[in-house]
C-alpha cells in the first residue's frame, strides 16, 4: 500500500498545476476570492479543506469521499457543479481526483483572504455635511431648507409658495395627530398630545407587522399581542430615544432587571406568525419565524433584505449566507414565553375566585382527572422521546405542542412544580384532546370527557384571568444553529455560532442584547440613515431615499444625499430625539410649500423628488376612518387598550376558515382605527381596501391605490353613511338656520375651509332637488355624505 | 431597456404610485389594459381550487398493483424519508375500491365517482404526476396559489391582472366564489395581492346577500338618488382637480363611475333566470346537491363572457383524514357533473379556446390508509400526500385529450415528468401569453415572481 501512495503522489504531483488551473477556470469564479457562494473557497489549500456550509470540499487523500469530485460527476441533491458550460470531462475529473488522493498539494500564491466590501454611500460612515450656501436665505426657516433649496437653486427651479394656513392646518394634524384641526392647536401642543403616539405607531405597526392573531389555519386569536401595541403608543408619546426604542424592542427582556414594560417592548418578536395546524411541523415553523425575525430586522433598522441571504449569498449586498445563519443564531438562542402581566384590579379578583375555580373545575372534569393524568403525561413523554414507539401517541403529543405554549416546558417540569396555570393547561388540553388511547389504556369503556370543553371554555370566560403579554426570554438548551443549505431547514450544513455580519464589523455578539446595541452603535450609520428617511417619509409620501426598506446596492440613490447625513447625524447628536426631528422637518418651508401640481415640473420632475412643492397623500385607511368619525362628532378619542371589533358585514363570515368575530358594543364601536383588531386571515374589509398590509411580513412603504371599491365603501358602508348622518344632524343642530350656514359649517368641519361660490351653487341646487324627492333631512344627509367622498376629503394636501 | 421592460416599469410606477405622483387619469384604475409578453392563447382562467387535497388514487391515478399489497406497509425502497401530516410511514396500504374505465377517444382512465368528467374526458389534460414540496394544508394551499409556503406573497390571480389587467369594464378583474360549506384554510391568503397593489386583489363574490361588500346603496338611496349624489361627487371633485391641477383626483372619479356601473352589474350578473332551462338543468341547478358548485360554474362562465380575467373557485374540503368513502363521494356528487358543463358549455359557446379551466387541490392523499378506527373500516381515510397527485387542465392553450406524467406502481412517487406546482404556474402564466420568469415585481429589494425561482413551462401539455 505505501508504495503504492508513493507511486501515486509522485504522478499526482504533476497534476496539481492543472488541478489548480482547472479549479481557477472552472470554480473560482463563483468560489474564489471575489465571490464565494455557498461559503465555498477554491483558490487555497486549506480554504478548500475548510469548505463551505456543506462541509469540507476535499478530503485530502480520499477523492471518493470528497465533496468535490462528487458535484462535478454525479452532482448532490440534483446540483451538478459547474452549474454552467460544458460538464467537466472525464480527463478533467481524473485529474482532480488524482490531485486530492495524492494529499491536494498546492502551489501556493498570494490570495486575498478578506472579502471586500464595495464601496456604497449607505454604508460609508455618517459625517455631518456643512451647510450648502443659498441665494434666496429669506426662504430659509431650517437647516433643511438650505439643502433643498440649494438644489432647486441649482436647477434652476422656484420653489412653490407657502400653503395656505388652512391647508397648512389640516397638513400638520394629519401627520402628527392623524386628526382633522378641531379644535387646532399649534406644533407644540399636537408633538405633547397623546394621539401623536397612535399617529406615529401606524408605521411601525407596519414594520413590526403587528396582529391580533396566528396568522395561520384556524388563525386563532392572539388575546393579548395589544399589549406591545400599547408600549409603541407610550414609547413615542413619551418620546423615547430612538436607540433605546430599537434595545427594547430586540432585547428588552435582556436588560438588567427587565421590567414588565420593557419584555412588553420584545413584543416587537411576537408578532411573527404561528400556525396550529394539526400535523404541522414544528421545526418548520420555528425555522420561519426566526427567519422572519432575522429579516424584518434587517428591513426595519439596516434597510436590508437581509432574507436574501437565507439561501444563498447576497447577490448584491455584503451579506453572505453564513452571516445570515450566524443573526439567525442569535434570535435561536430565545424561546416565546407569556409572562403573567396584570392590568389592574385583576389578581385581587383573580385570587379571590381562584378556590372557587378549582371547586367548578373539579366538578367539571371529576376527581378521577388526577388518575388520568399520570399516564397521560408519561405517554406523551415517552413519544416525544421516541417517535416511532407509539405512534398514535406522537399524534397527541404533537397536537398537544402545536396548542399549548410553552408545551414542553410543561411537559418535563414536576407536578407539584407547576404553577396553578400550567396544570389547568394540563387539564384544558387533557380535555379537548380526550384521546380514544388514553381510555383504552385505562380500560374505560367510554369516554368520560364527552361534552365537557364547551362547559370548561365556559368556565374559563366567566373566571378572572390574569392577562398576560406576549414577550421573548432566553433558552437555557437552546437548539444548535446549522447554515441551511438552499435555505431548506432539513438540510443542515455547518454549524455556526451567532454574530454579526463579517463585512460590516468585527465586533461580537453572542444574545440579542449585543445585537441590539452593535445596531445603534457608532460604528453603524444604517439606522440612523434608514429611521430619518423613513420620517421624511411619512411627511412627504416618499422618503430621500425612495427604497425606504432598501439601502442595499443596488437601491437607488437618495434625492438629496447630504440632507439624509444632516439629518441623519442630527438625529443621532441630539440624542436619537424623534419628535425634534419631526419639528426641524415641519417647521421647513420646505414643508409647509403649497402641494398644488405644477405643469412646468410634469416633464421635469414627475415623481417631485427636487421638492419643489408638497405632494397630495391620501390618508392611510385608518386615519381615513378616523377623520368621518371625528367631523362626525362620533369619534371615541380613548387611548390604548384591547382591540375593537367594529361590525362585519355578515357575508363576510363565510370567508374565514373558522372565524369569531363578536363585534364590539357601545362606545368601542367609534375607536380610532389603530384599534381595529387584525385577523390576519380575514383582514377588516375597510382597512385592506384602503391598502392597510396585511401584516404577514414588515411592510415600509404602503401602496397608495384607487379603486371602485373605495367608492362603494364611501358610499355605502353603513359606519360611513351613520357618520353621515351624525354628521347631518350636528350641523342642523350647530348651525339652525338657512341653508348657507350649514353648508359653511360643514364645509368648515371636513375641509377647514369656506366654500366657493360654485361648489356653494352646486351644493345648494343638489339639496334643492334632492330634498324636492326625499323631504329635507335625506338632502342634509346626501350632503353631508357626499363631503365624506371628496377626494379632498380623504387627502392630507 | 426593451419594450417590454419599459412598459412593466411604467406599470409599476403607475401601480405603486396611483396616487398623486402625476400618474395617468385612468392608468392606476385596475391596471387599465396591458399587453402579454407574446400572443396568448387564453384570455381568461378559471380555477377549481379543490381544497384539502382529493385522492387521486381514488379519482384519477388507477393502481391495480396496490390490490395484492393491501394492509401491507409499503416497500421500504419507496417511502425514502418522506413524512406526512398524522401517519407514520410504515402505514398500511389502502388499495382503492374504485372501478377505473376508459370512455373517449382518447381512452383516459376516470374513477366511477366522477361519470361526468369521464364522459368530457376527451376535452382535458390529466396531469398525473404533480408534485408540491409542502405536506400542510395552509403552507401548501399558498405554494400552489401563491408559489410561496410564505404567506405575504401575491396570488396567481393577482400577479395576472397585474400583468394583463383586466377587459372588463363593469366588474373585478379577478373573482373569488366559495362552495363546500367553509372557506379554505389560507382564507384570504389564495386571492391576496401579497406587495402588489391592493388594486389586483382577489374580490370575493358572495352567492347570498350583496355579491360585493357595500354593493347595495345605503338606506335611503334609490339608484336615482345614487346617481345624484355621485353626480354631485364629481362635480366637486372636478372643481378641486383644476384647482389642485392633480390628475389623480380624475382617477378617483373614474372609479365612482365604474362603482356605479358595477352596481347595477353585478347583481345583473347573478341574476340566472336568463339562462335556458336547459343550460340551468346541465349545471345541476335544479338539484340541490350540485346547486352551490353548478351556480358558482355557470357564474364563471358569465364571468368569462364579461371580460373577467381570473375566477377562482374554492370548494372545501377534500380533507378527508376519516370517512373518505363518504366524504369523498359527496364532494364528487357535488362537482363532477357542474365541472363537466362547465367544459361543455364553453365549448359550446366558443369559449374553451380562450378560456383555461384547471382542476385541482394543493396536494393529494396517501395511498396509504390512516385509521382513526380499527375496528370501524367504513370510516377509513387517507392523509395529505404531495410527493404524486393529479391535476387536470383543459382549454386555452392546452392539448385535448391527453395523459401526462406517470406514478410508480403504488402511486406514491412520481415515475415518469414530474410536474412540479411551479411548472403549472409557470404553464397557466404561458397560457395568457406571459413568460413567468418576466412578470416581476421589486419588493423589498428584490425582484420577486409568482415561480419563485423555479418552474419551467410543460410543453408537452400544450395544444
């Protein structure tokens, strides 16, 4: 044998120039030094020992177990290398085989061992540019304008004039209280209201893509995911700095001495979705939400896709599979757990029934539960351990998982350490799931649960809860990470331990925690960059940069790139203060210019991106509700608190899979649209119709679209035709008198503006005609509904 | 940039920019009238979406092979590592009690359950080796209307209109009916817009009550005083538009008009006492087993006719995990005969060459049994299997008569052209003369397609 190795290192030692040549024309280009898919490096010795997130790619001396020849004969899971031109030839192959089972001598070169990353204006780092020189100053009311202006200037474009102060009016409430200005009030007095808080949380619930349910199959009811929906309300009322807003959210349960508000916050990671279907794989839905929270990570504060990479490399940004699976790593190591949080007054009643509970419980289900019990839990334990052993019995362990959370926690701690909660979780389940085994096993003949769940549901709705929130800690075994290979979960590749992107730092990460503060360190200019666009975004209609979800290469770039740094190092100066942001944006005459069209920029400057006046943005549903409800004298103006449920047309009961909607009573009837309680399968009609996300994924950028069932909502809707005529009656009852003085009222009301002799004369002539037909009030009523349709109306100008 | 990436960027500038940004009156209004990539052979589809999953060895994939392994777990060779919602892989086979005959020309086998397809057999593609790569029924129902096990993504109806708009000038270019008792598992998620524009979704008609969400007027207005007061709309709104010089606002009065017009022609749609007895009776109106298919068929039909561009029937459920033999006889009562006077009035009217009918669930069942009860066999069933089932296709664009793809013996894995849920996609998008890898759309900072990055349009199916 050894002569024969000997023999064949001698004749392979004359291979390893052509290996070498054959590896760099055929392989480097993909897996070399400028590219390396799939981790892979072929240009050195030990690179390619190493591997990529298969594993090594040669075994030095083995060609027949060496990852290498097997992909360019036969090819692995259908992937045959090179995956482009001709196959390699057998004399091709031979000679690689030849080179590895003579111990892959190489020949060695300089190689450059880093992967560069290219130069792109989003990564560079945040410098705070001077302030560019203008010829008009008189227009100057904040740094912004000076950016802005230099640029028209340049162009050799006016700026538009100022908005009227109505318009103006109208403008500033909409986008910093998403209300109509009744009664007004200054800049000052809308960034303290508590409705700032709600306005500014719509965007973010969009990011975060907030829910009030699974998202999946029975898309049951999440009861308690409000809770974070509230601490986004506070934090922005409160004016939380912005880093602080981006640790809480990512690792708020991570602090020292987290409080309950603070695991609130980590509900941001709650609102991926879940499914409860029976026989779902588990693994594949724990692989998509930690999927998920790795990539709405990196659209909400990196302004990446980082979810590109979950397959395969970045093919633009410099991110590559391995640094997605290492982020991955990170939110792997956290488990979902619901710690108790009551509102108040709730554990006084809650303990006070408790015994009370337990007597009914136990009347429910009978003492012999505490017979059952036992084996029922041993058999699910043994399944779990051993799949194949019982298989009837895996069903019911997997069902019990798919229901219960926090299942196998439950599962292995002792009976007597169980809190009173986690076995009437026991109990609940032991109930729905009463399995045909179990009593065989126990040798009863029938079913003695039979009926009882609806009895237990019962009970358990007429008893004090604790209400909980929906919050994230770390795993103490938390499950190994492995790369994925094609972004399949059953396809481990290498292992990896969490970190952070190669390209963009060296600094370490090991929990959520280091990863929230890497993001709003120093070091990283994204989300300082990516968060003050996406404010100008919302005061604009587009943002400096138009991607706001995209920084990435191959974005575009941004209008006014020395105003996003200004910004950008302003922002992070004054301590990551939003609303000082806010008030140096709308305190702008850039700002407050008029957003009437101008036919002498259609050609120049279509998409407005100079900023030579403001754009004309219809209000985002929710705020489209709000404003008829508000004019209207309707609008419940409460702040927080457990979603609504407004009515739902009946005929839309039939869509859902499995739906309870009981619609909400009273008062709650005429909360704000924030509140609305999203069933993320059967989105409220009203909302998705005006373009509301459908909260499946983090969505930046809303689409802004027009479409006849707008016009039928309007019209028809019965909450807009009761605002109608609420809205009628209060202007019969604020302005009595002749026609003039209601039609200026309500004029005053929707548009905050008197009306013009003609739409005074065209309104006038349809009441005549109309109340002639119907009699006086249907004529108020078609008015006043027909103010709620203007497209001004429903505009923020 | 070529023509036709200049027109889909415009498209996308129109569609994401509708509102305000010097988009066209009329541009954003439904995507307007667009052009195929290259001449299309259907103008418009209808999908029977048969949720839950039907079993094709019990309806279309006859197995004489599993008679003599009845109650016997499959040959290790053949199960690999395959997994399943409920069973274990060593369950038991379950050889179908169906008889299979050949009637046609072209002598494709059709289980006794479905007499009425049999019979039309001659008109369709059956496609028996489909294959999906999801095992559940939400991840599935969305990988074959989506393309995506990830919900978020927009449906095949959606990424039609957005790529052809729509020819109707009354009605939503893409429609959703429901039959069967219950809307599918993914609910709103086969006939969202996903990032497109809300424009393209999905609008549910209801069979009962108003067809459309707020169709009826509000009380209180007749359609006189409808007219009045949209009248009284634009006019106003035609005074803000000199004003603010905003072409967006013309687009908004635009789409009251077409709000107007659809009132009136929607419930006019519905409204099936101008069909012939006959055409009633072909359908199955007159039963009432076949009523809820048959009316939402024949509605596709006047659909079709009308301009709409997409219909997606849902009938569940399939899912049947007990109880098949009843279940599935039921369904198969309630579908077959509609589905085949679907074909035939079609082609009737002209309309199969332009118009493509697909058939078919997000996956199949396992030829294996799954028991809930031993000792009651009647309520046998069978679980979610995606590794080999049918589909059937016929119409515009698509060969009459023919079988395509083969299973292995025991109709558990595919033997012959495997035809991945992509490759269907991709073949229906070829059908309305578009080219599944071209019909993109930048979300996110990717340019995403209804295939995923996969699929490859089956020739062999093709007219």
């Amino acid at each position: 044998m050894m002569r024969c190795a000997a023999v064949v290192f001698v004749f392979t030692a004359a291979f390893a120039q052509d290996a070498q040549s054959i590896l760099a024309k055929r392989c480097q280009p993909c897996h070399g030094a400028m590219q390396q898919q799939s981790g892979l490096r072929l240009d050195g010795r030990a690179a390619a020992v190493q591997g990529g997130y298969r594993g090594a790619a040669i075994n030095p001396n083995n060609s027949r177990d060496s990852l290498l020849i097997r992909f360019v004969t036969q090819g692995v899971d259908g992937k045959k290398m090179p995956p482009a031109g001709p196959a390699l030839s057998s004399a091709e192959v031979t000679t690689l085989a030849a080179w590895i089972d003579g111990g892959a001598p190489w020949k060695d070169m300089a190689v450059n061992e880093s992967r560069a990353k290219r130069k792109h204006w989003a990564f560079e780092p945040l410098r705070r540019p001077a302030l560019p020189g203008v010829r008009n100053q008189a227009w100057v009311r904040t740094p912004v304008d000076r950016f802005v202006l230099a640029k028209l200037e340049a162009e050799g474009i006016a700026p538009s004039p100022e908005a009227d102060g109505q318009t103006l009016a109208r403008r500033l409430h909409f986008d910093l209280i998403g209300l109509p200005p009744e009664p007004p009030r200054d800049v000052d007095e809308l960034l303290r209201s508590p409705h700032f808080g709600e306005r500014w949380a719509l965007p973010w619930l969009d990011l975060a893509h907030y829910g009030d349910s699974d998202g999946h199959e029975q898309d049951h009811t999440r009861p308690f995911a409000w809770r974070y929906r509230d601490w986004v309300i506070r934090a922005l009322n409160a004016n939380m700095p912005f880093d602080r807003f981006t640790i809480e959210q990512l690792a708020g349960d991570l602090l020292p001495d987290a409080t309950l508000d603070q695991r609130a916050a980590a509900g941001f990671l709650r609102c991926t979705l879940t499914s409860r279907e029976g026989g779902i794989d588990l693994g594949l839905v724990r692989d998509e939400q930690v999927v998920d929270r790795v990539s709405t990570t990196g659209t909400v504060w990196l302004g990446l896709s980082l979810g590109c990479a979950r397959c395969h490399d970045h093919k633009f940004d410099p991110v590559s599979q391995k640094d997605f699976y290492r982020l991955y790593a990170i939110f792997n190591r956290s488990r979902e757990v619901n710690p108790d949080a009551p509102l108040d007054g709730e554990v006084e009643a809650h303990r006070a029934s408790l015994p009370q509970y337990e007597r009914r419980l136990l009347e429910l289900v009978g003492p012999r539960v505490d017979e059952w019990l036992p084996l029922f839990e041993k058999r699910m334990r043994e399944a779990r351990e051993d799949a194949s052993k019982h298989p009837v019995w895996r069903i019911v362990y997997e069902t019990y998982r798919v229901w219960i959370d926090d299942a196998d926690h439950i599962l292995s701690l002792p009976p007597r350490k169980r809190t009173s909660k986690q076995r009437h979780q026991l109990v609940r389940f032991l109930v729905k799931s009463r399995p045909p085994v179990l009593w065989d096993e126990l040798g009863i003949k029938d079913d003695p649960l039979r009926g009882v769940l609806a009895k237990l549901e019962q009970l358990d709705d007429s008893f004090p809860g604790i209400s909980e929130l929906p919050s994230m800690a770390e795993d103490p075994n938390p499950p190994r990470t492995h790369v994925l290979i094609r972004g399949d979960y059953k396809s481990p590749g290498i292992e990896v331990d969490p970190g952070l992107p190669a390209s963009f730092t060296t600094a370490r990460a090991s929990n959520r925690l280091d990863l929230a503060r890497w993001i709003v360190s120093s070091e990283n200019p994204l989300p300082a960059r990516v968060a003050v666009n996406r404010v100008w975004q919302e005061l604009f209609g587009h943002g400096l940069v138009a991607t706001s979800e995209d920084f990435g290469t191959r974005a575009e770039p941004p209008s006014h790139p020395e105003l996003l740094d200004w910004l950008a190092s302003e922002f992070v100066e004054s301590g990551w203060n939003t609303k000082r942001l806010v008030r140096t944006i709308v305190d702008s005459t850039t700002y407050r210019q008029s957003s009437r069209v101008r036919s002498d920029l259609a050609m120049r400057d279509p998409e407005n991106r100079l900023l030579a006046r403001q754009n004309r943005l219809r209000l985002r549903s929710e705020l489209l509700r709000d404003n008829a409800l508000a004019v209207s004298g309707l609008l419940n103006r409460a702040v927080g608190g457990p979603s609504i449920r407004p009515p739902l047309p009946a005929s839309m009961m039939q869509l859902a899979f499995r739906s309870r909607w009981k619609a909400s009573t009273g008062a709650d009837l005429y909360r704000r649209g924030l509140y609305i309680h999203l069933q993320r399968t059967m989105m409220f009609p009203q909302l998705t119709t005006f373009d509301t996300p459908d909260r499946l994924a983090s969505c930046s950028r809303r689409s802004q679209s027009t479409n006849p069932l707008q016009a039928l909502t309007l019209l028809n809707d019965p909450v807009f035709h009761e605002a109608a005529q609420a809205l009628a009656a209060r202007v019969d009852r604020e302005a009595p008198g002749g026609l003039d003085r209601r039609i200026d009222l309500a004029f005053r009301l929707c548009l905050n503006r008197t009306p013009t002799t003609a739409e005074r004369e065209r309104l006038t002539r349809y009441h005549r005609d109309r109340s002639r037909d119907a009699g006086d009030e249907q004529a108020n009523i078609g008015l006043a509904s027909a103010l709620l349709n203007l497209d001004e109306f429903i505009t923020r100008e | 940039m070529t023509r036709i990436q200049a027109a889909h960027s415009r498209r996308q500038f129109l569609a994401r920019w509708a509102g305000g940004f010097g988009a066209s009156a009329l541009g954003s209004l439904f995507a307007g009238q667009q052009k195929p990539h290259f001449p299309a052979k259907a103008k418009s589809v209808i999908f029977l979406f048969m949720e839950g999953g039907p079993s094709q060895v019990d309806l279309f994939d006859p197995k004489p092979a599993l008679v003599k392994w009845n109650d016997q777990p499959l040959p290790d060779s053949l199960r690999g590592n395959a997994r399943f919602a409920f069973i274990q892989p060593n369950a038991k086979v379950w050889a179908s009690e169906r008889t299979f005959r050949r009637q046609g020309a072209s002598g494709i086998e059709v289980s006794d359950w479905l007499p009425h397809l049999a019979a039309k057999s001659d008109l369709i593609t059956l496609v028996r080796s489909v294959v999906s790569d999801q095992v559940n029924h939400v991840p599935g129902q969305l990988m074959l209307q989506c393309g995506s096990p990830l919900a978020g993504r927009p449906s095949m109806g959606a990424w039609a209109l957005y790529g052809l708009g729509t020819e109707s000038q009354d009605l939503p270019g893409f429609v959703v009916l429901f039959s069967g008792g219950r809307a599918p598992q993914a609910s709103g998620g086969i006939y969202t817009n996903g990032f497109l524009p809300s424009a393209y979704q999905g609008t549910p008609f209801r069979s009962s009550g108003d067809p459309v969400l707020h169709l009826s007027n509000a009380p209180g207005f007749d359609r006189a005083a409808q007219r009045q007061r949209i009248d009284l709309i634009r006019d106003l709104n035609e005074q803000h538009r000199l004003r603010t010089g905003d072409a967006e606002i013309a687009s908004r009065v635009a789409s009251y008009e077409l709000a107007f017009r659809m009132q009136a022609e929607a419930p006019a749609l519905l409204d099936l006492s101008k069909e012939t007895a006959a055409t009633r009776a072909s359908y199955g109106l007159d039963s009432p087993d076949t009523r809820q298919f048959g009316s939402n068929c024949l509605l596709a039909r006047r659909m079709v006719e009308r301009g709409v561009r997409f219909i997606l029937l849902s009938h569940a459920s399939w899912d049947d995990h007990a109880d098949l033999e009843k279940n599935h006889a039921r369904n198969c009562l309630m579908t077959d005969q509609p589905a085949a006077a679907l074909l035939e009035d079609l082609r009737q009217r002209g309309l199969l060459d332009s118009t493509l009918v697909v058939w078919g669930g997000e996956f199949g069942r396992t030829p294996m049994v799954q028991h809930e009860n031993p000792t009651r066999p009647e309520t046998r069933g069978r679980d979610h299997h995606p590794y080999a089932f049918s589909m059937w296709l016929a119409g515009g664009g698509i060969a009459r008569g023919r079988v395509h793809g083969k299973t292995d013996d025991f109709g558990f894995g595919v033997a012959e052209d495997k035809v991945h849920v992509h490759d269907v996609q991709a073949t229906i998008l070829h059908c309305l003369g578009l080219d599944h890898e071209k019909l993109t759309f930048r979300f996110q900072g990717r340019d995403f397609r209804l295939t995923d990055v996969e699929g490859s349009v089956v020739k062999q199916i093709l007219a």
